[in-house]
C-alpha cells in the first residue's frame, strides 16, 4: 500500500518569555514507519524555540538524506482571518515574511510579540486592536491587556475556526487556551525553516501551497493541527503537552496506514469557490476539520451502515487494518482481538496480561461442559449461548437471596459476598469477573486459603478507580501460588463487555463479532 508519509512530527509550541521544560512548554515527537509499522522514535522537550528549531531542522535533513516523506504538524495558526492580510496587500507568504521579519525571538526566549502585535494595530486601526491580551505592565496606546469593545477588522475568525466549537480568536495573545502569541511566534520560526539551506525546496505549506488536496504534497510538508481535533489528558508523569504529540502524531499515522489521511487535506468539500480562494490565499485551514460539528451530525445520521453484513465486513476490514495481534501467543491471538475489538481501542492490547497456556486451557475446559460464573448479570448478558457448544451453564449468584446477609457478615460487598456461593460449580470452571474487583480479591484469598476450590481458569477485567488495577496485578504477582491460568487486563480499564468478549473468543475460535 502505498502511504502519503513515512513520519510524522508533531510540535507543540510555545510562546514563552524564559526557557522552559515540563508542561506548557516545547515538545515534539516523531513516529517513522519501519517495517511497515508506526513506531515512535523520539519524544523531546527543548526549553528554548531556537533550540527547538535547530533540533527540528536537523531531524527534517536527516529524514530527507533517507528519503522519508514527513508530516509537520504545529498547534498554531497558520494564517489569520483574510481582512488582515487585505489590509495589509499581503497574501499569507507576504505575512509569513513579514512576521519573519519583525519577530525577534533571543535564544533565552525573551522576545519582542507585544511590540510587533501593537505595531499591526497601529499600522491597521491606529487604535488598541485587532490584536489584544498582554500583561498590564506591556500595555501602550496600541495595545491593552482587554479586549477591545469593536474589532476594527470584519472577521474574528477564519472561516475554518467558525466550523469548530470553543475556539479562541487568533487576535487573543493571552489567556488560558488562547494560541495569538504562539502564532506570532511560530510563524515566523517556520518561514525560517521554510527557507533553511537544509531544506531547500523539500518544504510546502498546506493548504497555501498545495491547494485543498493531497495531490502536491512537498517531500516536507507543514500543517496546521491547532485545534487539536483528539482529547488527550495527562498520564502518569508526562504533561498534557508530550502526550498531545505523541498522539497526535500516532494518529495521523494510523490515519495513513489505513489509507484515511488524504481525505483530510480535502479541508471542507462543502466549502464555495470563493471561500476555497479566502483558505489558500489567506487564512489557510486546520487538518481534520471538515463540516461544522452538526452538518456532520446530520451526515452521520443519514449515512450511518445498517445492514449486519455491511456493519460486519467494515469491522473485519477494520480490525485487519488496527489490531496486530502477532506479538501474543498463538493460542491468545483470538481472544485478544476480540478484547482489544469490544472496547474499540487497539491501545489496550498492550495491557493484555495472561499466563502460558491460558487460551487453551478455557478451550479445553468449556469443551468439557464446564460452569461458567460471572460476578454481574452483564456479563452473562454479554456471553453468547450458541457458542458454548456443550451447552455450558452461566451462573451468577449475585442475586442469590442470601447473598446480601452474606455481604452483611463478611463486611464486603454483594459481588464478593456471592463469589461464596460458587461452591459446587467452582471446582474446574471459567470464571469471569467483569466488573467488581472485590469478588477477584476475594476469590484469589479464597483460594489461597483453601477455602475455595480452583477454577480451570480466570478470566479478569473488573473495571474502576479503587482496587480494579490493583486486583488485576494481585492475581498476576501471585499466579504461581494460585496454580489457575489468567487471562487479565492490567490498569483500570476493563468492564462486563470486555469481559465477556474474552469467554466468547475462547468458546468460539475465529469469531469477530
């Protein structure tokens, strides 16, 4: 298959006045695809934009000397809306070069943006606008710290910010969530990049110098990404800002590996002749956006596949194009694609923990008519009686009416408290606990006690914040004293629907749906 790139860096800027590391600083990564496969190859956080650039520019030449075709995503706008520059008699490279010029940008960061912003108004309305936002200390006649009461522009947005919802107007140069500063700044880095002696005539601009199409795409291409159209929050130590990159720039990837990416540099195909003109003139376009939220809302609803064998074959293309499932043994590659499947996140196969053997054993013992016991009536729902071949009973005792007097004398929970009443099922049987981690504790110290007889093999994905992840790694830690085969999923994700899909798999090898 042939790919539009073969990397894919994606930069998150900044614009501040003192280096800077950590959060709501600098940080780019890279994915290459080697072997056919998005891998990560670098994640770094320069406290400087020049030596941002410089590292950026290095890693562009390297990519380009091994012939690699790389994607440049910024988290900044690319242009402003189309008045400006008409006002100005300058399309979008007379503004790149004139930021260029009148940027000073000092390698400790100290900079000159709120000069620059109150030389525009000046020049423009000869009043405190369009630009605003600065620290009261950097406030002059041309500039203020608040928005002005008219903006003497016509337009507050460019016409692909006024298809996204929240977004702030590029004028703003401070304020949480605002990108005014980073925009002054970034471009003017990047009409230096563009003119690097590095990468002479490897680098085009989308939309500005590729129209609204993958056609023309440059060996190097630019592309605004700002807003970013996928919600990322922090994760363990890293910074919102380093995960925003990292996956981003997976998924532009996983865009491409699926052959979806192109489509997104069509921009809005809804947009009129004219308003194509106003995007690759002045005000270039976000990577992604295409209709406004509702006329895609309406779209969807008209569109959306009905028929089962429709909805079927796009889930087997899918899961073909998603799930690599190569690196588990041979005997879980089933289950772990229906696991990864009924969550719809391939991310997930990476906290797929099981032991040796364990696919098999299931197999085995549902093979022989063995008890199924669930901890919830959901995951029961969820198991599919026409694949349990032997016509294998699914019990669940949670609602069993001594259940609760149970949980009362035990000071714990119904789900745990009903794990008691498996008794005469347990001994050779599949468990499937899908959503308290209470009954996994409580099995695992059950039959560490002996009080409890030993399932043929447990199948683990009870789901939350208190004690999911932590149960999970209990019975992972102490497998070898427990003497029962697992299959688990490490973490908090987990559910009755993730659960079940595990059992399903082992009842049924091949299935996918």
């Amino acid at each position: 298959m042939a790919y539009l790139f073969d990397s894919y860096l994606m930069i998150d800027w900044s614009a501040a006045s003192t280096p800077k590391k950590g959060a709501d600083s600098i940080w780019y990564a890279l994915v290459e695809r080697i072997d056919g496969k998005p891998v990560e190859t670098s994640l770094k956080n320069p406290s400087t934009r020049e030596a941002a650039m410089k590292e950026v520019a290095d890693l562009l030449s390297d990519l380009s000397a091994r012939g690699q075709k790389v994607l440049v995503g910024c988290d900044f706008a690319f242009g402003y809306p189309k008045d400006f520059g008409q006002s100005l008699d300058l399309t979008w490279d007379g503004v790149w070069k004139e930021l260029s010029h009148r940027i000073k940008d000092g390698a400790d960061n100290h900079n000159n943006r709120f000069d620059v912003a109150a030389a525009f108004n000046q020049r423009l309305s000869g009043t405190a606008g369009p630009f605003w936002g600065c620290p009261k200390a950097r406030q002059s006649e041309f500039l203020e710290s608040k928005k002005p009461y008219l903006n003497p522009l016509t337009n507050e947005m460019r016409l692909c910010e006024k298809r996204i919802s929240g977004v702030k107007p590029v004028w703003q140069l401070l304020g949480t969530g605002c990108v005014g500063s980073q925009t002054l700044m970034g471009i003017a880095h990047l009409e230096g990049l563009r003119h690097h002696p590095w990468l002479h005539g490897q680098v085009k601009v989308w939309p500005f110098e590729t129209g609204l199409s993958a056609d023309r795409l440059g060996d190097i291409t630019l592309a605004e990404i700002y807003p970013s159209q996928i919600k990322v929050s922090a994760l363990g130590e890293l910074p919102k800002d380093a995960i925003q990159v990292r996956t981003m720039a997976r998924h532009y990837a996983d865009l491409d590996q699926k052959g979806e990416l192109a489509a997104l540099f069509a921009g809005d195909e809804t947009l009129s002749v004219e308003d194509r003109e106003t995007v690759v003139r002045y005000e270039g376009w976000v990577l992604g956006v295409g209709q406004s939220e509702k006329d895609r809302a309406y779209d969807w609803l008209s569109n959306y596949l009905k028929k089962p064998n429709d909805i079927y074959k796009r889930s087997q293309e899918m899961i073909e194009h998603d799930i690599d499932v190569s690196g588990f043994d041979a005997d879980m590659q089933d289950v772990a694609i229906r696991m990864i499947h009924a969550c719809g996140d391939v991310d997930v196969g990476v906290d797929i923990a099981y032991s040796n053997g364990a696919a098999s054993v299931g197999r085995k013992a549902l093979a022989g008519g063995c008890p199924v016991l669930v901890d919830v009536e959901m995951v029961s729902h969820g198991i599919i009686r026409k694949r349990l071949a032997q016509h294998n009973p699914v019990i669940c005792t949670l609602n069993d009416p001594r259940t609760p007097a149970k949980a009362e004398e035990l000071g714990t929970t119904r789900s745990a408290a009903g794990v008691e009443f498996w008794g005469e099922w347990l001994a050779g049987s599949v468990v499937v606990i899908g959503n308290a981690p209470t009954a996994l504790f409580h099995l695992i110290q059950g039959i560490l006690d002996g009080h409890l007889e030993k399932p043929a093999l447990i199948i683990a994905c009870p789901v939350g914040f208190v004690g999911a992840a932590e149960s999970k790694e209990t019975l992972i830690a102490l497998s070898d004293d427990l003497g029962v085969p697992y299959i688990t999923l490490r973490g908090r994700r987990g559910g009755s629907a993730i659960a079940a899909s595990a059992l399903n798999a082992l009842a049924k090898e091949g299935i996918t749906q």
